[in-house]
C-alpha cells in the first residue's frame, strides 16, 4: 500500500505556500492538516493567541488548546466529546504548535510523522510572510523581497520533484541526491551532506549522499542533531553548520547537514528550510523501506519469480492439502554452472539478464500448474505436483538440456549449466524447509559427481552436506584461533637478484582436516562471506611484519592479493588505510594484486575504492594478466603500477617462440604505460634467462625462492644483498 | 388517517406538462399528512417556476419546499431522466428551517456558513443541516467548509450540488417557491427519532499513478509534466478530439487523489483541445498524486448497497422511515444501460422497501466524522427513523 501520507504533504505544500497573508496560510494549513488526517477539528497557537480554529463549532476552547500546544494529550469539546491531540510544533523557540484533534483514534506514529513536517512547513511559511510583510515597507529592501519569494517558490520546487521522484519510486539514491542538491541550491551553494547510521550497534555514520564543494561535515555535528532529535545550528571556521536529524518510521536514521560560508543572519530561514529537506529524506526513506520490504516479501525483481519465502509458503501449503500419501510432491532444486564467470567477465547487468533468461526457460520445463522460483544467486527451484519420482527427475534432465543451449546475452551467446538435485516427499508430515534443503544437498552431489547432472536425494548424502556446513563453521573457528598464518614469496629483481618485495601468501592448516588448499577455502570464505575479515587479517599481519623487516631492508615492499569482495565492501578503502597506519607502514610500500576478471566485473565500485586507494599512495598490480579479458582501454583507465604475467605464459620448460611474443608484447606494453612486470611461475634457469633478455624486471617462481616462513625470510633477504647470483635462492624449504 | 409523529413519503412523475408534474409527485409524497418539509429534484427541462408552483398547491402554504435541478432523479419507483423526484416529511417530531445564501465568487465559504444559520436555535436531540448548492462554482469544498466551520462539529452534513443534466451551463437551487441560480440553500431539520448517513462509492485504482504538475482550481494542465488532455486520451488508448472523447458522458473520467481512508474523487468531464487541459467541477490540488479510477458495475452496486446499509446501521435498530439519496451523475454514466436500475433494486433490497428519493448530482456533500465533507461518485444516503 503505497504511503498516503507521503502524498499529501506536496499538497499541502503547495497550498499553504500559495498564501499571501499569515491568516489565509493558517488557515488553509489548518484545514488541510485537519482534513489530511480525517480529524474533527484544527488550530494554530501562535505566540499564546489561538488563531484559525476550525471545527469547534460557535465556542473555541482556547485554554483546552494553549494546553494541548503545551503537551496535554486529549481535549474536551462541547457536544462531542474527547478528542485525541496531537501538537505539531511550527519550529523557532517558541511553543507555537498546529493542533489536530481526532474522535476516533489516537495519531499514529506516520501520522504524527506527517504532522510534524506540516508543523515546520507552516512555520516556515509564516516567518517568509512576516519577513515580506516587514519589507514590504522598505522600499530599499525591494529586490530582497523579490529574492525571498523566489527562494520560497524555488523551495516549493524543488520539493516537488523530490516528491514526485518519490511517488515515481526512482531509485533512492537519486531520490536522495535530488534532496542533497536541491537543498544545496537553494541555501546559496552550501555543501549539503546526508550522514545515515549503518546498522549495528555503534551505528557509525556514513555519507550517503553530498552535494557541494568544500569540506565534510563532522560526525559529531550530525551526532548531535540525531542525539538531541532538533536542528542544530552551529558557528564553524567559515560561517555556521547546520544539521537537521532524520527519521525512518519514528526511529533516528541519520541526519541532514550543511556547512555555509556564511548566512548574513538568515539562519532561522535556512535551518527551517534545512528541516524541511531532512522530513523528505525522511519520508523517503520510509517509503522505500515499505516498499522494498512489500516486494521483497513475494517476488524476486530479477526473474519475476516467487522467491524463497513465497516458495516456501506455496509448498507449505501443497503439502499441507495433500489428500494422501500417494500423492508425491516433488521439488527441484536447480543451479546454474559457470553462472559466476558469466557475471564476473560480462558484469552484473549480463549476469541478470541472463538469469531472466534461464527463469523464462525453466519456466517453459514445467507444467503452468507448477511453481518455479529464484531462491537466491544462481539457484532456482521448481515444485511439481503429483508426479513420481521417475517424472520429476525426468523434468530435471530437461531443464539439464534446456539450460545448457547456449544463451544470448548482452551481444554474445552465453554457455551455462545446470545441476539438479530432486527430493520427493514420501513422509505424511513432511516439513517444506526439510524438502527444499534434502533437493539442495542432492544437487551439491550432483555438482560434485560433475556439472550438468540430476540425482535425487539419498539420506547418505546429508552427511557430506554437513560437512560442507562444517567448513563455515571452520573457517570461522580459523579466524578466531588464529589458524591461519601467512608465508611469503619474495619478488626478485632478474636484473641483479635482489629481492625488492614480499608476496604474502595466507594458508591454513585445520586441526580437524589438515592443511587445506587456499585455492580450495578462498572461493568458500568468498561465498559464505568471510573474505573481507580474512583478507583484512592478512593485510594486517603481513603489514606489521614487513613493518618489521623494514628495519633491516628499508625498501622492501608488501604484495597482497585482494577479493573482488572485498574490494566492493564499501569501506575497503579506509580498512586499508586503518591496517597500514596501525602497522606503521608507509602506503607506498604496499601493492593491491587483484585478478583481471575482478576489475572488469566491478569496474565503477572498484574503480572508486582504488582511485582513494591510489592516490593515498597504495600501488596496484594486476594478477595473472593475459589470462583473462584483458583489456588495453581498462590498463590505460585504471591506477595501475604493475603487471604480473600469468605463470600458463611461462610454464613449458623451453619457452616456445610464441610464449616469448607474447611476454614480449607485454613487457613493451608495460613499458609504453610506464608499469613493473612481474614474471610469475619462474621454474628453471632457461626461463629466468629467456625472462631476463626480454626486459622482465621482476619475478617470482620456485627456481628463485619458494613461499617461505616468516623466521627464515630475514636470512633469504639478507643473502640476496651484496653478491648478485640470480638463482642462489632456489632453497627447498618449505612447501 | 391522522398525522403520525414522524413520517416520510415519497413521489414521482415524468408528466411533461410542469406544473402537473410538480403537484403530482407531490400529492403522492404527501399523501394524506400535512408536510413540513419537500425535497425536489427535477430536469433543467422543466418549467421550473411551474413545477415548484404546483409542489406549493399541493403542499400547502406553510411546508417549507428545498431541493435543485439534477442529472436525472431517483426514487422507490426507479430512476427517471428529465422527470421529477420529491421527497416529503412531517409530523411533531420534526422541526424544519430554512436559509439560502448567493455565492461570492471571492468568498465562496460565506454561503456555506450562511445557509447552515438554517440550523440556527435548533435543540432537538439528533440534528443535520442538509444542503442543496450550485454545482459549477468550481469551489465545492470551500461551500462545505464554510458550513462546517459554522455548525458545531457534533452534526452531520449531507446533501448534494445542482446538475444540468449534461449541459455544465446553469443549475438552480429551489427555495420555497423561488428558483434561485448560483446560490445554496440550507435545511437544518431537527428530530427527536435517530439520523444515519451512509458514504460509498465503487471505484478502484488503476496504476501507476499520476502526480498534477500543474492545476488551478478544478482545471488540470499537466500530469506528471505532460499536457492532462494527452495523457488521459493515451491512458485510455483513444485517438479523436477532446470532444468526441468526452461525448455523452461514456468518459468520464474519475481521478482519485491519495487519502488517509481511500480516495477523494474528481469527476474530469471536459477537456479543451487547444491548451490540452481537462477540468471537473472541484479543484483538483497542484502536487496531489491521482490515480485513474475504474469502476465495475458490480463494484458500484455494492456501494450503493452498501450506503444504504450503513446509513439504516446507524438508526439505533429503528426500521427507516424513508431516505434521501444524493447519487453521482458520474456514476450514472457509469450504470447506464440496464444498470440503474439493478442499482434501484440493491438500495431497495438494502432498505427493506423503505421509500427514497433523490437526484444524480454534481458531487455530494456528507460530513459525519472527520471535517472533509464534500465527495464525488460517491452515494450519499439520509435515513430518518
């Protein structure tokens, strides 16, 4: 149900600005407000006097409404009983109130809400009258006039586009930004920033959307608004800050700053007009948290599909109506192969496309009386009715078939999978939650036996789901007792052998399981989403220890490898910096390695967090190059420092002529941007030599020093200073 | 028979010749008791100073005669299209008084305050002003505003604002035997049995909504930016003129603006092919968010059931006596053919065959809880027990 209160706050707007003269504004605000809220009756206290009452008939209680402007709850009126009250201040300092009573009901907190804005619109409203009256008299002040009734209906303005961008349910951040903007605009180009609280107990405090040139606002400014629930106006270095607390459904959620280079006694204007920006953020944001929660409730946006709560009730209730035990009900459970490398290479608006596509073929699999569904990612699933077992893993193989013709997708045909687990309810009370999860642990067999496959759920299977289960629980147990540890590759100068950096590189050896490949944990830890800790653990430690070996080897570098997840995380940037600074280690010291797939599929949330990253001094290196999409237009728009080539261009133990054209096309390339390359996977001294003649300036690989531990790495640096052997670091240390 | 302590009648007629039309319908709504009050509701075709002169033989000299010109009239008998309606009631448990007031185009609100002073000195136990106002003033809520805030807030308000059939020209109020233009006329009727007054309508929203960009009193020029004509010859999918569009009322178009308790409605019944601009007879505000209203019949046989149930709800488990019926002509257009007359039957049925009378008008007036007093496409109902 969209918010109607939301609705008619433009109108009233519009209709209490449209007075000329305070009692026509007070009364059309007082009708309206009583009107908008279905109430009996209205008025306005202004400085003691009761003004515009409506609706007490012949006799106004004027000392019942001084009360009421004063905080007293209900009020008494001749012939019609007790009325509930609710008294909406008009701002200033004074205790003029608009006051609405209802028969009927109490005010609801969306109401009372709603009242409140009306309350500081008035106020607003009549303190631009009383100025223009004033004015009026002085011709001098002519031209201010006109200023001050442009201001209002610029006001009125912008205030309509952001109301009518929110009735058109445009995304939030542009409802948002236009309420940044149109604030900024109109208080004379202040920098406008709209600080909310994240979730979570120390609710700390993030721009969510700025308008403006110049500096931030502090925390403590907005902290302060949010903590007193008041506009705040405050002198600051260049003129006055003022900020204006922000509410979603009655709570707190943030506040609505602006810094002004000065205000040349306007601030009461200015705070009220601030005010009223801050209840359309408000307003905002508790519709988009309706709305969103109404359709995230029932259907997935993507695919148009159930999602998994509505799944979940719709099998609820097939299996609640079943007359017998005879009657199977089936349920599917499908995920899609390869889905992630579509996305990560062609970008997220591919990977939707692409999975509207897969519903409307999935849909096409079953009967119209079946139900399909979007569970989340990459994973469907579809309920079928009275049909054997035989039946259902036959539709199963079908979509199998379905999905595995090649799709078209932004401009290019698309080559997915799928797996398929089937559970059939064979129990009279089976439970729907326990149906969908046995389909989902036969459809990770499925994956495991290899892609593109259909089993149908065993009990034995459980037991390899629970272990799967338990690797969250590891993993996390991993973090908190300090199981991981980290080795460290050096990166070696071909030139003369010396190491210049470190590449750390995480492991983990599980008490329950042994040592457990990164490549095997990392894709787990990404998914179960753990990687933005991990990776911040291996930041930090590998920070504080390079710290260390800086004393000795002053120029020595740290190389850390970062997750597409984390990358997105929206404080990526500033985690970075917070590790470096606790560490005590210099920016410039530290490269970022990601993966090329990374920065293509995250290319305007990763660009941003590395641009920060970049211009606090942190290099970047690109990981395995030429593996992936790589992509000249992205090496000259991004902040890179360094390629490192991928070790498949290296492998063979005599490098071909063509491996060599290839590695020296990317040196050239390197060199024509001014880039590091980093040789990877460098296993024998002809390819160190070959590496060498090219121009290679750094490598890494076990034919120059293997990953190592921590305490043997001071001794292998130090051997690599003076004399200049390249290859005497080939050491069988450590695996 | 003797005159009973209340009693309520109920007449008709589609006589052609005026005065036989006005005294007919009235003899049959009086019946053998002596009237304090009549309702009228009649055709701009009439000779109207005729029709009320023969509502006033048959009435006597000293029953007090209110009502206006309708887009056609309903009563017990059916719904009837340039005929006459008349609705009568008297006995001592009534008292009746009467005001009318001119409507000042700067201060429309005075006349409403003015024709509520008919409740003036009024102290029966259940109380409420009804009012008959000129329909094209273009300021309806500022007419029912100004009454509201003249009477205490413990008394209802219904009643309805005049038609012209579908001329949109000229309509008239009654007032004893005058024939008045531009006015409104109050009866402040007082009784000492229970008053219900019932409100539906039987309209729904159709997405997406729409937000007035642009308006001025009931004129609308821009809807979400773009010319108001454009948009509702587009949202429903007609290519022509904005004449043939709005031709005999097949569209007319109900706009609901957003409310705490569902929607306030405008009836758009013109449009101007020049400016691209549509109006209705009430102001429609600039920023409201609108949404085009549809309607089945079903939907608005219910409301009449409805209104007429909630109406009888409210008079204490007494049996109605009689009703007065303020009907939409928008949503006569909408139950044209074949269904005026199940709408007839549904508010029969829902008054267990209690006599009504009424007329189709240009929105309604019904004030029971809340201040928002003036309606449209909606049925109002009047029940005295």
């Amino acid at each position: 149900m969209p918010n109607w209160s939301t609705h008619l706050l433009t109108e009233y707007f519009t209709a209490v600005n449209a007075a000329e003269h305070e009692e026509t504004a007070i009364a059309s605000a007082v009708e309206r407000a009583t009107e908008m809220v279905e109430a009996e009756a209205g008025a306005v206290v202004r400085d003691g006097r009761v003004i515009g009452a409506y609706g007490f008939g012949s006799v106004v209680p004027e000392i019942a409404l001084g009360e009421a402007a004063a905080g007293q709850p209900m009020i008494e009126i001749p012939y019609v009983g007790e009325l509930h009250v609710a008294s909406n201040p008009l701002g200033g300092e004074t205790g003029d109130a608009l006051i609405v009573a209802r028969q009927a009901e109490p005010f609801d907190p969306e109401e009372r809400q709603m009242l409140q804005g009306m309350g500081q619109v008035l106020g607003l409203a009549l303190r631009s009258i009383r100025v223009l009256a004033a004015e009026r008299h002085l011709r001098a002040e002519k031209e201010r006039q006109a200023t001050s009734a442009q201001t209002r209906q610029r006001l009125v303005e912008s205030l309509l586009t952001i109301q009518r961008a929110i009735s058109a349910r445009r995304p939030l951040p542009e409802i948002l930004d236009a309420v940044t903007c149109g604030a900024a605009d109109l208080l004379g180009g202040a920098k406008v920033t709209l600080m909310l609280a994240e979730g979570g107990p120390d609710q700390r405090l993030t721009a969510a959307s700025t308008c403006g040139d110049g500096d931030s606002p502090p925390d403590s400014l907005a902290q302060a608004a949010m903590a007193g629930g008041a506009v705040l106006v405050r002198p600051s270095e260049q003129g006055w800050m003022i900020a204006a607390p922000v509410r979603v459904t009655g709570e707190m959620a943030g506040s609505l700053c602006a810094l002004l280079a000065s205000t040349g006694g306007q601030q009461t204007e200015q705070r009220d007009q601030l005010s009223a920006f801050a209840q359309q953020v408000s307003l905002a944001l508790t519709d988009a948290r309706t709305v969103e929660a109404v359709r995230e409730a029932h259907h997935d946006p993507i695919t148009g599909l159930p999602n998994r709560a509505l799944f979940l009730k719709i099998l609820n209730r097939v299996l609640a109506s079943r007359g017998t035990m005879a009657d199977p009900t089936s349920v599917l459970f499908i995920d899609l192969d390869r889905f992630k490398a579509v996305n990560d290479s062609l970008g997220h608006d591919a990977g939707d496309q692409l999975l509207a596509l897969v519903a409307r073929r999935l849909r096409g699999c079953v009967r119209a009386s079946d139900t399909t569904a979007r569970l989340g990612g990459d994973e469907f699933a579809a309920l079928l009715h009275d049909l054997p077992v035989e039946a259902a893993q036959f539709v199963g193989e079908r979509i199998v078939a379905a999905i595995k013709e090649p799709f078209r997708v932004a401009g290019r045909e698309v080559f997915v999978g799928a797996s398929v687990g089937v559970a059939v309810s064979r129990e009279a009370r089976q439970n729907s939650e326990e149906l969908l999860h046995n389909a989902d642990v036969a459809m990770y067999r499925a994956k495991k036996d290899g892609l593109g496959r259909v089993l149908v759920y065993e009990p034995y299977m459980h037991a390899e789901a629970l272990d799967r289960l338990s690797l969250r629980g590891d993993l996390q147990r991993a973090l908190r007792e300090g199981e991981f540890r980290l080795q460290y590759q050096p990166l070696i100068r071909l030139a003369d052998g010396r190491a210049t950096g470190v590449e750390a590189l995480i492991r983990w050896h599980s008490p329950t399981r042994g040592f457990v490949s990164p490549v095997d944990f990392i894709p787990k830890a990404e998914e179960f989403g753990l990687i933005a800790d991990i990776g911040q653990w291996v930041l930090e430690t590998g920070a504080l220890q390079v710290t260390k070996w800086r004393r000795d080897f002053p120029d020595l570098t740290l190389n850390v490898n970062v997750s597409g997840h984390q990358l997105v995380h929206p404080r990526f940037a500033d985690n970075v910096m917070r590790a470096l600074a606790i560490a005590g280690l210099p920016s410039s010291a530290v490269t970022l390695e990601l993966t090329e797939s990374v920065l293509v599929s995250e290319p305007d949330l990763g660009r941003s967090a590395l641009g920060v990253l970049r211009k606090l001094g942190v290099q970047l290196s690109i990981d395995d190059f030429g593996t992936g999409y790589s992509s000249l237009a992205y090496l000259r728009e991004l902040p890179v420092d360094e390629l490192k080539v991928d070790r498949a261009f290296i492998a063979r133990a005599e490098l071909t002529g063509e491996d060599l054209a290839l590695v020296r096309t990317i040196v050239e390339l390197a060199q024509i941007l001014g880039l590091r390359v980093v040789a990877e996977g460098i296993e024998n001294a002809a390819q160190l030599a070959a590496l060498r003649k090219l121009g290679c300036g750094l490598g890494q690989g076990y034919h120059l020093c293997r990953p190592i531990d921590p305490e043997h790495v001071a001794v292998r640096l130090a051997a690599t200073q003076g004399e200049s052997p390249v290859g005497v670091l080939d050491h069988r240390s450590t695996a | 028979m003797s005159n009973p302590h209340r009693w309520f009648g109920v007449g008709q007629s589609a006589a052609a010749d005026s005065r036989k039309a006005g005294a007919g319908a009235a003899a049959e709504a009086i019946g053998l008791g002596e009237a304090k009050a009549l309702f009228v509701f009649a055709s701009v075709a009439h000779d109207l100073p005729a029709l009320l002169a023969g509502v006033r033989m048959e009435a006597g000299p000293d029953a007090e005669i209110v009502g206006a010109t309708s887009m056609g009239e309903l009563g017990s008998a059916g719904a009837t299209d340039g005929g006459v309606a008349i609705a009568a009631l008297g006995g001592d448990g009534f008292t009746v008084q009467t005001r009318a007031a001119l409507i000042s185009k700067a201060d429309p609100r005075d006349a409403g305050a003015r024709a509520a002073q008919a409740l003036h000195g009024l102290d029966d136990e259940h109380q409420v002003l009804i009012m008959f106002s000129e329909g094209l003033s273009g300021q309806p809520h500022e007419i029912v505003r100004g009454a509201y805030s003249a009477i205490d807030p413990g008394i209802p308000l219904v009643g309805g604002f005049a038609a012209d059939d579908r001329h949109f020209s000229e309509t008239f109020q009654f007032y004893n035997d005058e024939v008045l233009a531009g006015a409104v006329v109050g009866l402040g009727l007082g009784s000492d049995g229970p008053i219900g007054i019932g409100v539906a309508h039987g309209w729904r929203r159709t997405e997406p909504p729409m937000v007035v960009t642009k308006s001025s009193g009931p004129h609308i020029y821009e809807l979400d930016g773009e010319p108001a004509l454009d948009v509702l010859l587009r949202r429903n999918d007609f290519d022509g003129s904005a004449e043939e569009f709005f031709d005999r009322g097949r569209q007319l178009q109900p706009l609901g603006l957003s409310r705490r308790s569902g929607e306030d409605i405008r009836v758009i019944h013109a449009g101007d092919d020049e400016a691209r601009s549509v109006w209705g007879t009430a102001d429609v505000p600039q920023g409201a968010l609108v949404w085009l209203m549809e309607g089945d019949r079903q939907a608005m046989l219910d409301g009449a059931a409805w209104s007429c149930t909630e109406a009888v709800a409210r008079l204490d488990g007494l049996p109605p006596l009689g009703v007065l019926a303020f009907d939409c002509g928008g949503r006569r257009a909408g139950l044209i053919e074949g269904g005026l007359d199940q709408e007839i039957q549904a508010m029969r049925t829902a008054l267990s065959d209690a006599p009504f009378a009424g007329f189709y008008s240009l929105g309604e007036i019904a004030r029971v809880r809340g201040a928002l007093g003036t309606h449209h496409l909606t049925l109002v109902t009047l029940a005295l027990a």
